[in-house]
C-alpha cells in the first residue's frame, strides 16, 4: 500500500498524535511517513511493532507500547484504503 505523505500525517495523528503538526517539519514527516510505510507492510504486529521501537521512551511517557501503536497505525491506514 503506497502512502503518500498526507495520508501518512493523518494515520499518525489519528494512530498516535493528534498534536502533531507540520510545524514538525518536512524532514520528520518524510522520515516518519517511512516508518509509517513499514508498520503497514509488515507481516505481523509484531514486526510492525519491532519498526517502531525505537520510540520507546515516547511510549513509556504515555503509557503506550510499540505494539499498541503499531495495530492502531495499521488500522488507520487500512480504514482510509477502505474508505478512500
């Protein structure tokens, strides 16, 4: 599934930070809409979650785990495939 980097600010921010803004920068998005692209290709939630792991001290800060945000990530995605 190709995301374009619109779509991909509306997953994150559905999936894990509606008070993301693009103030956030280009380069973070860019990077970010990578990373996005990996969890909704990965075989399972498991490897999604081992994409985005790294972002382990922003879970832990929200009471969240890599897991929890890569199934709410790959819902997202696959809800506006289905819907748009």
């Amino acid at each position: 599934m190709a995301i374009e980097l619109d779509a991909a600010k509306a997953i994150y921010r559905q999936a894990v930070d509606p008070s993301a803004s693009d103030s956030e920068g280009s380069a973070w998005w860019h990077e970010v809409a990578g990373e996005l692209r990996s969890v909704v290709a990965a075989r399972s939630l498991d490897d999604a979650a081992e994409v985005i792991q790294w972002w382990h001290h922003d879970w832990t800060a929200v009471s969240d785990t890599p897991r929890g945000a890569a199934k709410r990530i790959r819902e997202a995605a696959r809800a506006m495939r289905l819907n748009g």
